[in-house]
C-alpha cells in the first residue's frame, strides 16, 4: 500500500490537508467522491462527527479536511478525517 502525494496547507495547521470534489456514489454508510485529476475517494460517514446532520448525495460537492496520509487504494482512503464541508459549486 502506498501513499498519494497531496500538498499539505500551512494555513489549515500543522499536519492538515483538504481535498476537494464531486460526490460520485452515495449511500447511508459512506460517500466516494472524485477530485479534478480524477483520483477517487472514499468517506466512511462513521468516521465524522457532522455525518448524522449532513445528507450527501450524488453531484453534491464537498471538501474533506483531514491529518496525516491518504492511503493510495482504490478508493482512496483519510487516515483521520478532521471534518467535511458541502460547498456551493
């Protein structure tokens, strides 16, 4: 297993990137979403706190703030996610 190589931004703290994308597939459990070079992530809704308020659905895009290394598997997959923002696209 390996690791995708993202930027980690300065502004956001120490150790804490984001990604951002469209949400591709959707379900009650997690959500996978694509980002603009077409790699492929996947959310587990259990894992974020905001997940009981929040339905994602299918065209919706979202950020996902996260700390420490993407594990490059298909999906891709957060080692810890900090949190996830619908955005306005």
């Amino acid at each position: 297993m390996s690791l995708i190589n993202r930027s980690v931004s300065e502004s956001l703290g120490a150790g804490m990137g984001s990604v951002s994308g469209e949400i591709v597939e959707a379900t009650e459990e997690y959500f996978v979403f694509q980002d603009e070079i077409g790699i492929m992530y996947s959310v587990n809704l259990s894992e974020i706190a905001e997940s009981s308020n929040s339905v994602y659905e299918v065209g919706d895009f979202v950020t996902v703030y996260f700390k420490g290394d993407i594990l490059e598997i298909d999906p891709a997959e957060f080692q810890e996610i900090v949190r996830v923002e619908k955005r306005e696209e």
